[in-house]
C-alpha cells in the first residue's frame, strides 16, 4: 500500500499540525540464510538429543549465516523486501532502526551500513539495543516519530546473527538460538487504522541473566577470556524462563485494558519465539485458542530482534494476517527487558 504525502494528502490521513496523525505497518519482509542446522546436527556437537530439544524448546531446526555473512546482509534483504510491498522507494525513508545485540561491528551503527546498502539517501540510522524486544521497541519509536509529524517513512528493521556468539559447547544454550531478520516499512495510515499502544518496560535487575559478559567497556577482551568463551551468550534459562512467562500475559493484559479492550479482541498473536513452553504458557493466559497464536520456532529457533518480524511475515504470506484484524505483538529478552504492542492491521 502506498500513501504518497503530499500535503494534501497528509492532511486526509490525519492532522500533521496538531501531532495527531495514525502510523501503522504498511509492508513486511524477512530473511533467513540457507543452512540449516538440525538437532541432529547438534547431537553430533553436544551431549543432547532431538528428543529433549523439541520438548523442552519446541525446535527442530534453525538457520546459520554463513562464513562472512553479517546481520546488515539479512537486514537489508528484509527491507528490500518490505519497501518492495510497501511501495516506498529508497529516497522516501526518514529513518531507519535496526533492533540487533549482533550488529556487524561493536561500531558504527548496523543501521548505518543498512542505510548505505539500501541506498536509503534521505535517512538518518541509528541500532537499538532491547535484547529480543527490541524489533517491538522499535516499532514503538517509529511511531513516535511518525505521529509526531517528524518523520513520515520509517524502517523498522530487527535483525541477528545469534549463532556469532553461541557457545558450542554449552548444550543449556547452543541449541536455542539461530539467524534471520524482518523488517517493516512503517508510515501514516488512516484514523482508527495501525498503532493503537505499547507496553515497553525493563527490569535491570536481571541484566546478568542473558547477556554477552565481556568485550564491552567493563571487561575488554583478553585472551583468557576468549578461551572461557566470555565473549559468548551466558544465559540462566530457568530465571529467563520465569521472567517470560509472567511478564508476556501480564504485558498484553495491562495494554489491552489500557486500550478499553479485552483478550477476546485478539485476532492474532505473534510472539517472541523462544521456547514453546513460554509462547504455551501466553496462549493459556490469555485464554486464546491455538490457531490464534502463530508459531514457527520449530524451523527457526530464537533468532532475538527478528522473531517477531518474521512470524509476522509469514502470517501475512499465509493469509492469516488479514485488514481490520488486531494483533499483538509481545516479546521479552536481554534486559531484562519486554514490549508488547497492539495494532489494526492496515493491509
Ligand atoms: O529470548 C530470550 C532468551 N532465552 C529464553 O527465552 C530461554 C528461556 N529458558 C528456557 O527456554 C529454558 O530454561 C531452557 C530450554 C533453556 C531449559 O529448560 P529448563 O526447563 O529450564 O531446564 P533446566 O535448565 O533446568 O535443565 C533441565 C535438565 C538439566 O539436567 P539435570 O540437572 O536435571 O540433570 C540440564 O542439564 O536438562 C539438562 N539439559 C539438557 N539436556 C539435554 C540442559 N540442556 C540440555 C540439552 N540437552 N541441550
């Protein structure tokens, strides 16, 4: 779908003037690289079992980049794609986010590296940093920026190359996570239509639970470190565990009810991808039956910053996306952090 912005037209979609102008998701794409690594791949690297990983995570398989990919490669096939539906071209991008903990480089901003590989001329780029919520904090950002008047375009990019910092011999954690990235080409919609309020929040008290320990500006790298794979996710899994799955239904029920709405709204969910037991756990909160949720973290694992977009983008592919529907958006991770968001969908 296409708005172009003349004044004209910016004045039908809502009234820039008084900062009260609807955004909303007006394409979606993703990326996944080809490789797959299967459990049994993993049986073959750790002491684990396809039997144990599909009942306590809910994963069969997940994809790896390959020798000399980068996230920016994922994230730009992404928004290539999502610019291609939506129908903006390069030039009328405002702004690009990109949601990653694995940007190509400690710095510059993966977003600038996107911007160039895009040819997103007019955009100005910055990466944001909320673990796995971070695609849905974005979004939440993109909105601001949008309804404000500031901006009209903005790409809302969640992107990760989880398998760059697995550590492969820690079963615990080596068989969760994998690569890809979504993106969504966010602008003005029409009154009642898009982004209807987000729910973002963080705990930092949690922050030694999932995290990268060293390499960053409190412990630089030493070659010690490196051998005690300190440069690598450590994750305590039950304590994430736990986290997740108080904070999904209690994050989607204070939206909801803050909107004058009830789960009974819900059309679709779409959440973090990280473990079935957790995704299981929000369904039966939220009292939604099964068809309502969309899952695909057997083919995909926890690919951080990019589950979200690409359970959207293959919910839409499938038609189970459809104009006028709410969706939910909830995700939670390093942080500890967590955002849900409710939208109409536009398209
Ligand atoms: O995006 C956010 C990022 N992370 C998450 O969302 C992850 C949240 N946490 C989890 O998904 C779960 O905590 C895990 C799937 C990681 C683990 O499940 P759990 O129910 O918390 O199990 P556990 O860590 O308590 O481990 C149970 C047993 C242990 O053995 P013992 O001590 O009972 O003998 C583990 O050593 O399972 C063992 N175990 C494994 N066994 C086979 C742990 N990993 C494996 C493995 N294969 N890969």
């Amino acid at each position: 779908m296409t708005i172009s912005l003349s004044l004209f037209d910016i004045d039908e979609i809502g009234c820039v003037m008084c900062n009260q102008r609807n955004a909303g998701i007006i394409g979606v794409g993703s990326a996944v690289p080809e490789k797959v690594l299967s459990n049994a791949d993993l049986e073959k690297m750790v002491d684990t079992s396809d039997e144990w990983i599909r009942t306590m995570t809910g994963i069969s398989e997940r994809r790896m980049a390959a020798d000399g990919e980068a996230t920016s490669d994922y994230a730009t096939k992404a928004a290539k794609i999502a610019m291609e539906r939506a129908g903006v071209k390069p030039d009328s991008i405002n702004l690009i986010i990109v949601a990653t903990v694995t940007g190509d480089m400690q710095y510059p901003a993966t977003a600038s590296i996107v911007q160039n590989a895009l040819g997103c001329k007019n955009a100005a780029a910055f990466d944001l940093g909320a673990g796995c919520s971070g695609w849905v904090y974005a979004l939440a950002a993109a909105n601001g920026f949008i309804t404000s008047g500031m901006y009209d375009y903005v790409l809302v990019i969640g992107a990760d190359l989880l398998t760059r910092v697995t550590n492969w011999t820690d079963r615990s954690t080596c068989c969760l996570f994998g690569d890809g990235a979504g993106a969504a080409v966010v602008g003005p919609v029409a009154e009642g239509e898009g982004m209807l309020g987000f729910d973002l929040g963080s705990d930092g008290s949690g922050s030694h639970v999932l995290c990268i320990p060293d390499g960053g500006s409190r412990r630089p790298l030493t070659h010690e470190t490196l051998d005690a794979h300190k440069d690598k996710t450590h994750m305590e899994g039950r304590e994430v565990f736990k986290f997740a799955v108080k904070i999904q239904g209690e994050a989607t029920e204070r939206l909801l009810t803050r909107l004058g709405m009830t789960t009974q709204d819900i059309d679709m969910l779409i959440p973090h991808q990280a473990n079935i037991r957790i995704i299981d756990s929000a369904v039966q909160r939220l009292g939604l039956p099964k068809e309502k949720c969309y899952i695909n973290i057997q083919r995909y694992g926890n690919t951080s910053a990019g589950t979200i977009p690409i359970a959207l983008d293959e919910a839409i592919q499938e038609g189970k996306v459809k104009k006028g529907d709410t969706i939910v958006t909830v995700g939670f991770g390093a942080g500890l952090t967590w955002a849900s968001g409710v939208m109409k969908w536009v398209y």
